[in-house]
C-alpha cells in the first residue's frame, strides 16, 4: 500500500477538502485527486463523496479511516528506530573481561547519557563485518591490515603485556623480564585461535623473539587455564595489563611486568565512515588522545595510526 497515498486520505479526511489537503501538503489538488483515486482502485472501495460542501467519507472511508492513521504512525516508529540517535549505540569489545570493556566503561561514566549495547563477537574479520554491514557501530580490535576507505581505525590504546605463572614457574620469581628472556621457551595460550587476531599477533611476536606458542589441548575457558598455570610449573601465558580475573589465594599466580621494550597489544576503534549515529562522534572524541611510543613492541600495529576516509 503506498503510505503517501494513506497520508493523502489523512489528511483529505481531517481538512474535509482536497483543495485544503493540497495546501496542508504543498501539492496540488489535481495530485490529491490522484493519488485518492488510485487509493480508492486498491482498496476496490469508494472512500469519498463529492459534496457542494466538499468532500465527505463513505461508510467505508469512515471505517478505514482509524487503520489509515494507525499505518502512519507505525511507520513514523519504523523510521524513528532507525535513525541516527534513536537507538543505542552498539560496540562489540570482544570480552567483558578484557581492555576494550574497561575503556568502554570509561567512556560510560564520562557520557552516561549515552546508552549503550554491548556485542562480544567471535573475532576481529567478524567485528569488522559487522560494522561493515553496519550490524555494529564499532568495534575494539587489534587492526592487521589496511582497511578500506569506507572505515575508519583510531589507535586507542596501547595495553603493556605481562607473563602469568605460577609460583614454581623458572621465571617466578623476577621483579621484571624482558623480552629476550623468554627465547627458547614455549608460552601456553590455548585459546589462540588461527585466523583470529590476536593469534597472528602473538605469533609474530614469538617470531620476533625467539619462542614458541604452545596452543596444547582444548580451550576450556580462563578458570581452567588459571587452574593449569597454578598446577603445572613450566607453564606460563601471557595476559594483558588491564585484563580483570581472580584467582585462589592459594594459586600465587603472578603477574610480571615486560620492560625494554615493554610489548604491547595495539587496540583500535574500528567504525564506518559515513555512521551518523550521533554518540559515535563523541565515542571516538573521547578516546583522540595520543598513543604511548616509548620503548614498546607491538608488531605490525606499530605502522598503524588513523587509517580510512
């Protein structure tokens, strides 16, 4: 059914005159006339009598009147939750437990009238789909690789890596490591999934310094990771500074700083070029800050600034 035709009907009906409907809708009476009278050749009903007085509802007009208007304002609702500012704005963060949820609760207490709709997609090819196909207004992502021109990708944040072990672990007991000490031996990171992001990453830095990921046996989830680092004294993983879990006192895992140079996983805020969600602009004038460059590894990231339109 052809709304502009409904809304004609509308407001033919509530003026009582086409000629004054014309002039509600800045046409003119001869398109009112024609858009009514294929309304009517729709409908297969008449919905008007012509009167010397103007232009009266038949019995049908009358009835179908209440679902004319109800037409209309459902699809002002459909065209208002859709519009940019209409509806939350929606980040994917990978994780409620890693960096990109605390910066993104940062920004939250700093806009708290901004509301929000929090994704976890499942790696960095599907955030950045998403925001593609615009199913996602942005997304925190370690950027590998140029972008099109339809995105753009802001270093936002550089999170220093720490080593994770147990209390029996060779490295333990070191107030910091750098990064050379770790050649020859194997990193345990389950969860490193090839293809995604983050592996690719890691991969290059263990190209980069001379060990090796060991990604043995099934991902359980971080319990169970926490659970082999504390039972199992040659295992250590590498976590991010900001990632937030607890663990046992009786685990005395511990977490150990890298210096000289510090490694550091590169997030970036990833978002189309011609989004007019309106929180999207102070979602990225909140993180334009500059990034932190002194003595820090962070592979190819490090080529990456602002990339897109």
């Amino acid at each position: 059914m052809d709304l502009e035709a409904v809304r004609t009907f509308v407001a033919a009906a509530t003026a009582g005159k086409f000629q004054d409907a014309a002039d509600d809708l800045r046409i003119s009476q001869q398109a009112v006339s024609k858009r009514i009278a294929a309304l009517e050749r729709h409908l297969d009903t008449t919905l008007f009598t012509r009167t010397a007085r103007g232009a009266q509802l038949t019995l049908d007009g009358q009835t179908f009147l209440p679902h004319a208007q109800a037409l209309l304002e459902a699809a002002q609702r459909a065209l208002a939750s859709v519009r940019p500012g209409s509806r939350p704005l929606r980040v994917d963060v990978i994780a409620g437990f890693l960096a990109p949820a605390g910066l993104l609760r940062d920004f939250h207490r700093a806009h708290p009238d901004v509301d929000l709709d929090i994704a976890t997609l499942p790696d960095g090819a599907a955030a950045i789909a998403a925001v593609r196909e615009g199913k996602v207004d942005a997304a925190f992502r370690a950027l590998r690789g140029p972008l099109g021109t339809d995105l753009i990708a802001t270093r936002v944040f550089d999170e220093p890596l720490q080593l994770l072990t147990g209390p029996a672990h060779p490295l333990a007991g070191a107030d910091t490591l750098t990064l050379a000490e770790l050649e020859g031996r194997e990193i345990w990171m389950p969860g490193n999934l090839a293809g995604t992001e983050w592996s690719a990453y890691y991969d290059e830095l263990a190209a980069a310094f001379g060990f090796s990921i060991d990604t043995t046996g099934p991902n359980f989830g971080l319990d169970v990771m926490l659970d082999g680092l504390a039972e199992d004294p040659t295992r250590a993983t590498f976590v991010g500074e900001q990632t937030r879990f607890r663990w046992p006192e009786s685990y005395r895992l511990r977490r150990i700083d890298f210096r000289d140079p510090t490694p550091v996983y590169p997030h970036s805020l990833i978002r189309r070029a011609d989004n007019r969600h309106p929180a999207l602009a102070a979602l990225g004038d909140h993180f334009a800050v500059p990034v932190a460059t002194t003595s820090v590894w962070s592979g190819r990231g490090d080529q990456a600034g602002d990339q897109g339109a």
